[in-house]
C-alpha cells in the first residue's frame, strides 16, 4: 500500500468517523429488512387494522432505503480508506455474488415502491402486497448474508487461499448463523422501536389515535420479544467466537469497554421495554428504552471493530498507519457537514408541524 | 504494486461492466441534477405566471426525479464504486486515498440533495410558496455541487495537472479541465431535463391538454438551447487536455474518432430538435412519447459516446502519467522491470494445472497486464487480434507496445517475464494452435524465479 496515497488523516479520526456513521447506516437498515417482513405478516391478518398498520409500515420503508444507501456509502467510503487490501480482496473473492448487490438493492428498492402503493389501494388484493413484501425480504436478507461475507473474508487473511476458488465456504463457518440471526432479530427490535415513534409522530399530526396506540403497543411488543431472543442468540454467537476474540472483546481497551456497556444497555433494554409494555402511554419509557437501544448499537459497532482488528491485527496496526493530514480539506469537510447538518435541522422543522395528509 | 487480485467478466470484460453502469448512472445522475435546477426555476415561473398547469407538472416531475433518481440514479451510483472496486481496485484505492474529503464533501451534499428531493415533493400545497422554492434550491443547489465535486476528481484522472509536482490535493481537485468539464457536464445536465420534460408531459396526455403540452415541452425546450455552446465548450476543453489525448480523440485511434463525431453530431442533432421542434409551441404541440423517447434515446446515446471518449483518450493511462490501465504505477514501473511483475503480484500465481513451464509463466504475465481490457475471446479480445501473427510479430510488439499503438502501455516486467508472455500469446495464434509442441525457440530456465516467488507471496503480507 506505500506506492498509494497516505491516508488523509489520522486512522483514528476515519475509524470514529466510520463509526458513527456505520451506527446511523445500521438505524435505517434495520427498518429495512424488518418492515417489509412486519408488514406481510400484518396483511395476514383479517380484518383493516392490519392493513393499516402495513400501510404505516411500508410508508417509511422507501425514505428509509433511501438512507440506508446514504449512509452505508458513507461507510464504505471510510473502509476503504482504511482497508483497502483486506475491502477490495473481499469484493472480488465474491465476485459477480459482490456486483450482484446492486441488482437486488434496485429491485427490493422498486418493490418497495410497489408494494406501498399496492397497500394503499384498497381494491388490490392483499396477496400481491404480500408478494412484494416476501420479494423485498428475500432480497434485502440476501444483501445482508453478502455483506456479512464479505466482512469476514476481508478479515480472515489466512482462508484467502481457499476462498480464492471457493468463496461460498463463508458460509460453512460456524458463526454465518448466528451472525445473520443476530442481524435480523436485531432489526425486529429496532424496527418495533420505529414503530413506536411512527405511532407518536403520527398522533401528533392528527392521526386516529386509538389505532395508533394498538400500533404503538404492537411496536413495544415486538422490540421486546427480540429483544429477548437477541439475548439468546448473542450468547450463542458468542460462544461461536474463538477464544482470542472473547480476550478481545473483555481486554479492557476503550472499544472493548464499550462494547461491554453495550452488552449492559442491551440486557437493561429488555427490562425497560417491559416496564414500557406496561405502560404503553407513557413516552418517558420509550424515550429511555430508545436510549438504551442506542447505546446498545453504540456497543455492538463498537464489538464489531474489536473483532475486525483483532481478526486483522497480525500485520495491521491501525493507530500506526502512516498518513499525511489534508488540513484544508478536512476542515472544509467539517464546515460543510456543520451547514449541512444545519439545512437539514431547517428542513426537517418545516415538515415537523405539517398536519397529517388528508388520504 | 498489485496487491490485490484479479476479475473478469468473461467475454464481455470488466471495462465493459463498469461502461454499462456508468453511462446508465451518468444518464441518470446528470438528468437529476438538471431537473432541481428546472423544478425550482419553473416554479419560480409558474407562481409568477399563476400557471396552474406548469405547477402540476413540476409536481409529477418531483415525484418522478425520486422514482428515477433515487432508486436508480443513487444505486447504480453505488454500482460504479463496486464495479470499480472490483475490476480495477489499483486505481479507486488511489483516488479514494487521495480525495477522500472531498468524496465526504460530495457525500454531505448528497444527503442534503435527498432530504430536500423528499421533502419538495411531500410539501407540495402544504407549505408557503416561499418555504417550498427555499427547499427546491437546496436540492438544486445540493445537487449541483455534488456534481461539483465529482467532476473534479473525474477531470483529475485526466488532467492531473500541478498535483505531480506539487502533491497539494486542490490543485489535483481544480485542474485544467474541471472548468470545461464542468461546464459541459452543466449544458448536459440541463439538456437531460429539457427531454424528460417532453417525456413526462407526453405520456400524460390524460393530464395535460394540447395546449398545456405545447407550453410545458415549449419551457422545457428551453434547458436545451445551451447545447448550441458545446462545440465553443469542447474547442476549450480539447485546448487544455494532453496533446497525445486529443490526437487519439482526433484521429489517432479511430474508434475514439468515430465515438467522439458520433457524440458530437448526436448532440447538434437534439440541439436542432430543440430549437425547430420543442422550442416553438407551434411544433411542440406535435410531439408525442414516441418522438420524446427517441429524442431521450438519441441523448443517451450522445452522452454514452462522450463518457466512452473521455474514458478512453486517457490510455493507455487510467490516471494520466500516474497510473497505467493495467494498475501499475508509472513510478513502479522500473522497480518492476528489474525485479518482474510476477514477484509484486502476490495473487497472480501461474497456472500449473492447465499449462507448463514459460506458458503458465506467460499466462500468468497476461493476466497482470494484458486481461483487464483483453479477454481471450469475446469483446475486444486477444485471439482475434492476434490470431495471424507469428513469433517474431509478437515480440516485437511486446519490446514497442507503447509505439507501436499510443493507447498502449508499455510491456512491463523482466526479459524472461515478457519472453514468457509471448510465448503464451503464440500459443493463442493460429500458429501455435497448430503447433502443440511449442514455438521453435524459448528460454525455459528463466521462469523458475517468478513461477516460486509468484506462489510463495500469496500467503505473505502486501501491506
């Protein structure tokens, strides 16, 4: 890598950089997967309310894509920048399955579309919203399990050899299972949290609020029980790990530390989720669940760069990369993200006090 | 020096995977960029005018722009880096590396360019005029400098200006062609939304009567008048790029020549149709889907052939006097002729399985230096180049590539290493198909070397 570019800026500043706004990608993403899925599910259900809370669900789901992709650019953007060799080998281990990404985001993001319009239209039958939504799901399951390989293939140098003409041994490790599970019943748990926000966002815009409040509690429901079988699961993930991982993770190195308190948040999330289960009209138990369940992501980020520089630590140190600070750039960057963020703060207040449209 | 390893796209090759989803993205992305500018200046029209049908338009146009753009634009977007990554990840290390603020600048204006794409079309009757035009010019204006940005590291690749001399990245960013570039990418930019205008008002001919058609697609003609400065643009921009890449665009490698009239008189042909068809509302009452679809085709077309110049008059370079197409560094390039390009590419190993000695050696040269643009068979291949040429043609081609065809790099790599190549090459004639004992003459003890360090490297670090 001494005959490219030196990094731009410290490795550190890029890492945090990467993320936070991985922990943002991760937000969004979530909701994409478990919605569509929520969704078809609801729509087998007899009877309106179903339907209704489908259609909220599948409203979201394309401004939600949306960011997905946004910020998971701005996610592979940083891994690039510090992990070239170990991101691109990845990519092209996988192949035509890596470029095969593109056509299934497209095609689930279209879907998407489809499927928000064919739950709004009441003279459609329910089936082919259920086939769009099934479509979706399978799609976007399918763009987690590459992502997921391609993460372990950038991090596991010493399987290049066989992977070079057998890429799809990824799968074959012990952990593919209990890493996919653990992406999808976490975004059962976030997505059940999405839902209690829709709910009070919508309430507050004039929407029915008794359907809102079963909406709200349908979401509670849901994050709770993920969030207890993602206890499970996690355990079982863990004990998959090797145990240079697990010294890793309980080093007591700033990373290892949060993703300690991450663990933490996670299991004081479940108990807060029931006290709100409890009590379902009051927004301090969702305001404090929401904050658990980011820090508990805040951890899992955090966990999930302990392994990836453990797995790659052997002959790659990040804080001692070499690099040569582009001060005006950055600084332009920096002002540039502060107006943005600020634009964006004004937009999102514009739309903020709209009423809710007429439909 | 090529640290990573290598994929093809059988037959049709990596160059051609990475061309399909670029001109789509470009297409796309240039039409989105267009559109904010014509959605804000035409609301800005409509509101002055009480033109109730313009609003209703730039309404459908919105929603369009986030069907289009959003899904498609962003995602094949997406697919370029991807593409990239993979066929050639030399180079998008190099310029990830080296704009990586400026690739975060773009991602800044990209974020605020889909909020404010979103919110302009939800807020469509329920926010003041004046708040709703605020919010079309932050996509416009959002839009626009993403395009801004992209168009500097694009330009660089070609025209990298002072940045060898001096390494300071803005003057990499702001070289000699970003302004031509971007000027041009702008009259691009507002044609595509002058023809999508056409496009969307004539297939909702339910929506809009012939003469709200006519004075819609009339506006729209408008956005692509600028197209008449093109050829002022392109004399600009062929003045301030190398002398060896206009001479390939102006008739020094002929496909190029034949892309670059072909865009150009593409693009005087829409500019007339603009003018006599769409411009006057006399004639633009006529036009229907089919006519606009055409025009949109012949527009794509004219974009496709421009990218494929530009991409092309950079060989045989894919960073002008930096980076070869093949992703070997131009300062490398006497390091690796003195220690052989097979010891610095750790996963290019030789084939043993399914060929011998200098054969694997040389088949695993080509690899290296010759694959990512040739396939053996299929576009732009290897057998049907060479197929009538004998050992002596093709070695002297090897020791005069960069000569003999100015969009070639030079071969690279020791004697032995450029002797195997050769000999795997007549292996691909019809010579050597015919010959399945091995050309008359070749030097075997020379390959051992690179054969052992090739295979011994792979499981080694090449950080």
């Amino acid at each position: 890598m001494e005959s490219f570019p030196p990094i731009p800026a410290h490795p550190l500043l890029i890492s945090h950089l990467l993320g936070l706004v991985f922990l943002i990608h991760v937000v969004f993403m979530n909701y994409v997967v478990a919605a569509p899925l929520l969704a078809m599910i609801y729509l087998r259900a007899k009877g309106e309310a179903g339907r209704l809370f489908a259609r909220w669900l599948t409203a979201a789901v394309p401004v939600a894509f949306t960011f997905t992709i946004n910020f998971g650019v701005a996610s592979l953007l940083f891994v690039q920048v510090l992990y070239p060799e170990r991101f691109y080998t990845a990519n092209i281990l996988l192949g035509a399955a890596w470029l095969g990404i593109v056509g299934m985001l497209m095609v689930a993001f279209y879907f998407a579309y489809i499927m928000q319009k064919w739950i709004a239209n009441p003279q459609r039958s329910i089936a082919w919203s259920r086939l769009a939504g099934a479509i979706i799901t399978v799609l976007v399951v399918g763009i987690a399990a590459l992502m997921m390989s391609n993460y372990f293939i950038a991090t596991e140098k010493s399987q290049w050899p066989q992977l070079v003409s057998q890429p799809w041994l990824v799968v074959k490790n012990l952990t593919f299972v209990p890493r996919l599970l653990h992406i999808l019943i976490g975004s059962l748990a976030v997505t059940g949290l999405w839902m209690v926000w829709i709910s009070w966002w919508r309430q507050r815009r004039g929407g029915p609020v008794a359907e809102l409040q079963a909406f709200r509690r349908q979401g509670l429901q849901i994050a709770t029980g993920a969030t207890g079988l993602q206890i499970v699961v996690g355990v079982w993930f863990l004990l998959w790990l090797p145990s240079a991982a697990w010294d890793a993770l309980f080093s007591g190195t700033f990373p290892s530390m949060v993703w300690i308190g991450g663990v933490a948040c996670g299991l004081l999330l479940l108990g807060v989720l029931l006290a709100a289960l409890a009590n379902p009209d009051k927004i301090i138990w969702q305001r404090i669940a929401t904050g658990f369940l980011f820090a508990t992501l805040i951890g899992m980020v955090a966990g999930r760069d302990v392994i990836r520089r453990l797995a790659i630590g052997d002959d790659f140190h990040l804080a001692s990369l070499p690099y040569r600070f582009q001060a005006e750039p950055f600084l332009t960057f920096a002002l540039l993200l502060v107006v943005g963020l600020v634009t964006l703060l004004v937009l999102l207040r514009l739309i903020w006090r709209l009423p809710e449209k007429k439909e | 020096m090529l640290p990573y390893p290598q994929w093809n796209m059988p037959l049709a090759g990596g160059a051609m995977v990475i061309a399909a989803i670029s001109i789509f993205h470009v297409v796309i992305a240039h039409f989105a960029v267009g559109a904010g500018l014509f959605n804000v200046l035409s609301e800005h029209r409509a509101r002055r005018l009480g033109d109730a049908q313009l609003l209703r338009f730039i309404r459908d146009n919105s929603i369009f722009l986030i069907y289009l753009s959003f899904v498609a634009g962003a995602i094949s977007g997406v697919g370029i880096w991807f593409s990239i990554g993979v066929v050639a990840p030399e180079a998008t290390t190099f310029v990830i590396r080296l704009f990586v603020w400026f690739w975060a600048i773009e991602w800044v204006f990209f974020l605020l360019e889909l909020a404010s794409g979103y919110i302009y079309y939800f807020t469509w009757d329920r926010l003041s005029p004046r708040a709703h035009l605020a919010v079309g010019w932050v996509y416009a204006v959002s839009a626009f400098m993403s395009l801004v940005i992209i168009n500097g590291i694009l330009s660089f690749m070609l025209t990298p200006g002072l940045w060898p001399t001096t390494l300071n990245v803005w003057q990499a960013w702001l070289n000699p062609s970003f302004w031509p570039s971007l000027f041009m990418r702008t009259v691009s930019c507002l044609a595509l939304a002058g023809i999508f205008t056409a496009i969307i008002a004539t297939a909702r001919r339910k929506v809009y009567d012939a003469t709200a058609r006519a004075s819609i697609v009339s506006w729209g003609g408008r956005f692509l008048l600028p197209l008449a400065l093109m050829p002022l643009l392109a004399v600009w921009y062929f003045r301030v790029i190398p002398v060896a890449s206009r001479s390939l665009a102006l008739g020094g490698a002929i496909a190029m020549t034949m892309f670059f009239l072909f865009g150009v008189i593409l693009s005087f042909l829409v500019s007339v149709y603009a003018y006599f068809g769409m411009f006057r509302r006399s004639t633009a009452r006529e036009i229907n889907l089919e006519t606009a679809l055409l025009i949109a085709a012949i527009a794509f077309l004219a974009t496709a052939s421009m990218e494929f110049v530009r991409e092309g008059i950079r060989k045989p370079y894919v960073i002008m006097n930096t980076m070869y197409s093949h992703g070997i560094l131009v300062k490398d390039a006497e390091k690796l002729n003195r220690e052989g390009v097979l010891a610095h590419a750790p996963w290019i190993v030789p084939d043993t399985v399914h060929y011998a000695g200098p054969v694997a050696i040389g088949e695993a040269v080509y690899r290296t230096q010759c694959l990512r643009c040739h396939e053996i068979e299929g576009y732009n291949a290897m057998v049907p180049l060479i197929r009538e040429w004998n050992m002596p043609l093709i070695e002297s081609a090897l020791n005069d590539l960069h000569l003999l065809k100015a969009f070639m790099p030079p071969f690279i790599g020791t004697p032995e290493e450029k002797n195997a190549l050769a000999i795997y090459l007549w292996t691909l004639t019809a010579e050597g198909q015919a010959w399945p004992e091995g050309p008359p003459v070749f030097d075997r003890d020379s390959t051992s070397t690179a054969d052992s360090t090739a295979a011994a490297a792979l499981t080694g670090g090449t950080e």
